[in-house]
C-alpha cells in the first residue's frame, strides 16, 4: 500500500470512530436549537456564530464517540453490529483511539470557548463527560436502566444549541430536551431487541437481557405514550404552529402504532422496523419545528 493509500485508510479509520451517521443527528438538533432560538432569519453574524457551535459541538461529540469506542472495544467485538469498528478489530491502537479523542475534545472546547460562549463550551463539555464517563464507564454495564439516565446526555443537542445563540438555557430549550430525553429508551429499546443475542453474549445488562423481551416491549409501548404528550408541548408553549402540530401527532401516532404491533405480536423484524421509524420520527420532528418556524 502506497503513503496516500495509507494516509486515505488511517483517515476512514478515525472518521469511523466519531460515528458519523450518530453525529450527523446531533449536529442537526443542535442546529435546531439554534433556529429556534433566533425570531426571524438569521443575521450573518448570527449564521457564523452558529457555524462556529455546528463545529465546536461536532468536534467535542466526535471525541465522545471515539472515547466510547476505546472503553467499549472488546465489547464492540463481540457483537455483529460493531464489530467492525478499528478499535474492536485491533486497526488503531488504544493510545491513537485516546490522543484522537484527547485533541478532538479539546480542539473542539476551544472553538466553542473562543468563538461561541463559555456557558455553550462548558455545556458541551459536560456532554461529553456525561456520555464518555457517566454513561460508557459507569451506567452501562451496571443497570439496564443505563439508556434511561444516559440519555440526559444525548437529549443535550438542541440545549447547546439554544445556549450558543442566547447564552442562556430557556424553557423552549428544556422541552426540546425533554423530548429526545423520552424519544431514546423506545428508539434503544426496540434496537436491543432484536440485538438481543449480541448483549447477553457482550454481558451488558439491557433490558431485554435482563427483564425479558415481553417487559421490554411494553416499557417501548409506554415511553411513545409519554413520548407523544412530550411533543405537543411546543405547540403549547408557542413555539410553533399548527404545521408543527399536525406533524408531530402524525409521527407520535405512528411511533405508538410500531410500538403496539410490536407489544401485541414481536418478531425481529417489526422490532427492526420500529427502530428505523424511530429515526424518522425525530428527524422529520425537528424538520417540521425548522419549517413551521418559517412559515
């Protein structure tokens, strides 16, 4: 292999630890708080601020992602979903996997201190503590509620997002949290179901391994209850319009729909299914308060 083949290799191989795709969400919800925290079009000044906290929370949530991959490697390598990941297959070493993740955090907290805010910096770093420590290190292997109070730390995009602009954390920011707070256990939940094989093997105690696939399923088929009432809340509050509203009771009936037909009759692939649609509810959510907040 010539230096650019293994320049261009190495560079895949650090790319994949940052979880792109999982990336990619949390910028763009982020983003969200940020639109939303703004009445009107945005400003050019506002535009570059919001720039400079798209790449300070995309640089800081990639160190979180390549930390989880270094701690989780032999677990990664033992489930089919992450086994291909360079720290599960031996392709970059522990001290690459920690100097990546080391530079990227803090290149990312300076960007964010430097150019945004240091409320947005310290939010965001506590994020990544949050997710990296409390979660990986800690919650994770020790109580199948792990995905429960973990995702505090996943629901915090539209809340840096909402700081960097304001530099405060109003209540609009606190329901956009609140609904990716309850968004999460369905969306793992109806993951690790299907997956469940691969966590009983890993060791790790998701609920599924733990309490069983029928209690599983149930507590699925509650959160998109509670789920439901979450995302009526920006309607309430005056956040958005009857565009938004519309929207969200769509996607909200049809995320509990997945979730009932999932409770009355499992199979892998339903569970699939439901994980998937999981994505487009939140996605197509957060699209829906970006028009609507337009309109």
């Amino acid at each position: 292999m010539n230096p650019a083949q293994t320049l261009s290799s190495r560079w895949r191989q650090f790319n994949a630890l940052t979880k792109p795709r999982v990336i990619q969400l949390i910028v763009f919800c982020a983003l969200i708080g940020m639109v939303l925290a703004v009445p009107g079009v945005p400003s050019l000044p506002e535009i570059q601020l919001a720039a400079w906290a798209c790449l300070g929370i995309w640089l800081v949530a990639g160190a979180a992602a390549a930390f989880n991959c270094l701690v989780e490697k032999s677990i990664d390598a033992q489930m089919r979903r992450t086994a291909w990941r360079p720290t599960a297959k031996g392709e970059l070493s522990d001290w690459q996997a920690l100097a990546f993740s080391a530079i990227m955090c803090g290149l990312g907290s300076w960007v964010l201190y430097s150019f945004v805010n240091a409320l947005t910096m310290w939010l965001t770093f506590a994020t990544f503590v949050g997710y990296a420590v409390v979660y990986t290190v800690i919650l994770k292997p020790l109580t199948p509620q792990n995905i429960v109070i973990g995702g505090a730390s996943g629901a915090m995009p539209p809340v840096l997002g909402w700081a960097a602009m304001t530099g405060d954390v109003g209540p609009e920011a606190l329901i956009l949290f609140l609904i990716i707070f309850l968004w999460t256990p369905p969306h793992f939940w109806s993951l690790a179901l299907y997956r469940v094989e691969d966590y009983r093997k890993s060791g790790l105690p998701m609920l599924p391994v733990t309490h069983g696939n029928a209690f599983t399923r149930l507590q699925i088929l509650l959160y998109t209850f509670i789920l439901l009432a979450a995302c009526m809340m920006p309607f309430i509050y005056s956040m958005s319009g009857w565009l938004y509203l519309v929207v969200a009771l769509l996607l909200s009936f049809g995320f509990c729909g997945y979730a009932w037909a999932l409770w009355r009759n499992y199979s892998d692939a339903l569970s699939r299914k439901t994980f998937r649609f999981s994505l487009i509810h939140l996605s197509l959510l957060f699209a829906a308060l970006l028009v609507d907040h337009y309109v």
